[in-house]
C-alpha cells in the first residue's frame, strides 16, 4: 500500500523511520520542508501539498500538535479534505478534542474517505523503539486494514470504540501522565530539601506501587536538572490538560486535580517553559537552586 505521513516533528520522524525500516512506500509532507531531508535520504518521497499526499495515498498519517493543525492540514484547496478519493484511510496520531475528530471525519466520509483516531502513548522512546500503544477509534474493519502497517511502530493496538473514542482514551491517559508528573517533580523536591539524594529515588522505588514508566523517565532527569533531549514538550501536555477539562466541562464530569494540575502546568509554561520537556516542571519547587 502507498503511506502517507504529515507532520515530520518529534514524533513523526521516528515513525517514518520505522516505516521506511519495514519497507513501506512512504511519502511525506511538513509545513516546513526542510524537516523532510533526513527521511528523503533515506528513501521517502516528498509531497507538494497535503492534497496531493492524500491523493497518492491509500493510507494516510497525521501527526501535528493540535486541532488546528489537523484544520489547516485538512482543510482549504490543497487539503487533504481536496485530495481525499474513495477508500483513503486518514490514520491521525494526533491528540486533538474528540468534537474535532468527529467534525473532520464526517467531511471525510462525505468525500468516500474513512477516518480513524489513532493517538498514541509512549514518547519519543517508544516511536523509536516501536513500542507506542495505540487507541484507535472508528470502524473495526478500517482498524483491521491499517494495523499491519501501525504495527510498524505499536505495541498494541485497542479498538476503543466508534469515532473519537481513541482521543477520549488519549485525553485520559494524558491527564494521569501530565498530573503524575506534577506530583512527581513535588516527590524529587521534597527528597532534595529532606536531605535524601533524589537521583536514588527511581531505583529505589522501582517495582513497588509507586513506580511507573513515567517515574523511572522523569525522576532522574529532574534530580539532575537534564531537560535535554525533549521528550514530551510542556505545552503538549498543557494543551492536553485543557482538552481533559473541556470534555469534562462538556458532560458535567468534576475533575478538580486535572484543573490545578493543568494550572499548574500552565504557571510553567508562561514563565517561558512551553517548548522545554517536562521533566522541567522541578522549577516550579526550586527556581533558587536551579
């Protein structure tokens, strides 16, 4: 099958690395072209437009930072949305609002396309390692066409649900990670100030009930003050919290943690920390010291 992907950044540049590794035929687009070279060395084609890649496409990738990105991506003259045939599959990886994806789908499906919401959890790490976990929404019969693909660089793959199902799944996974890293970035600092040397802590913990993926990642990196290279940015998580808190606003669901975290995180992000990686929100404790 011809893949397409769009949205050659921190993530989107390890999955095309994995898919041109598994011999995929891939074409590709970014808003800034020049973020395509490392890929067109390696094999992949490169696409004038969004409609053209989706109109050489069988498969289709997304994989930009927010709901407008996937707009202007799909939308217009040289959109996606233009360039859509019958039988194209938009996969987006994207973690976007579910209204979005069900609004894009829809316009989708009026042009003979077919959508599915595909975010995915596992970092940079996991991109480069093909150990994403993906939480897919839409039909069961286009999940079952695109996973040997996916499976390039997933774990596993979850069928959540009809359309908008898998950034629901998203929008939850990404309030426990964004909050837990909040109270972990509080547990390295009040170690510090006790006295104890926080770069212990993650070995330390590791296998009891505190432990978990994201602790063993961001423990250490915020005992050393090491924000580099970035993983997952402050202001993905911060747009991710904001999505979490519309939806509950939306069915009247009480999320009073997810609100101070995403506070929090916001407070961070404005003191000019919004591209630095998470692990950075140990500023918050201890500017003096850092």
């Amino acid at each position: 099958m011809r893949i397409g992907f769009a949205g050659i950044g921190l993530m989107g540049l390890p999955l095309c690395r994995r898919l041109l590794a598994a011999g995929h035929r891939l074409t590709i687009w970014n808003r800034s072209p020049a973020a395509c070279a490392p890929l067109l060395a390696e094999g992949a084609r490169q696409a004038e437009s969004p409609a053209t890649l989706a109109t050489g496409s069988d498969i289709l990738m997304l994989c930009v930072s927010d709901a407008s990105a996937v707009r202007a991506v799909c939308d217009g003259p040289h959109g996606v949305l233009a360039g859509c045939h019958d039988g194209l599959v938009v996969v987006d990886h994207s973690s976007i609002d579910p209204a979005t994806t069900r609004e894009l789908a829809a316009a989708l499906a009026q042009r003979g396309g077919h959508w599915v919401d595909a975010p995915v959890s596992g970092g940079v790490a996991g991109a480069e390692q093909g150990r994403l976990v993906i939480m897919a929404g839409g039909s069961a019969a286009d999940i079952d066409r695109i996973s040997p693909v996916l499976q390039a660089y997933a774990l596993r793959i979850t069928h959540m649900g009809d359309t908008g199902a898998g950034q629901v799944t998203k929008i939850c996974n990404q309030l426990v990670v964004a909050a837990n890293s909040l109270l972990i970035a509080e547990t390295v600092a009040l170690a510090e100030q006790a006295g104890v040397d926080a770069r212990l802590l993650a070995p330390a913990l590791a296998g009891g009930f505190a432990d978990s993926l994201p602790f063993q990642i961001l423990a250490p990196r915020m005992a050393e003050r090491r924000f580099e290279p970035v993983q997952w940015r402050v202001q993905t998580l911060l747009k991710d919290l904001d999505n979490a808190l519309a939806l509950a606003q939306a069915d009247g669901q009480p999320v009073p943690l997810a609100a101070h975290a995403a506070a929090l995180m916001r407070q961070h992000a404005e003191c000019g920390h919004a591209r630095a990686d998470l692990s950075s929100v140990i500023l918050l404790h201890r500017p003096q010291n850092d």
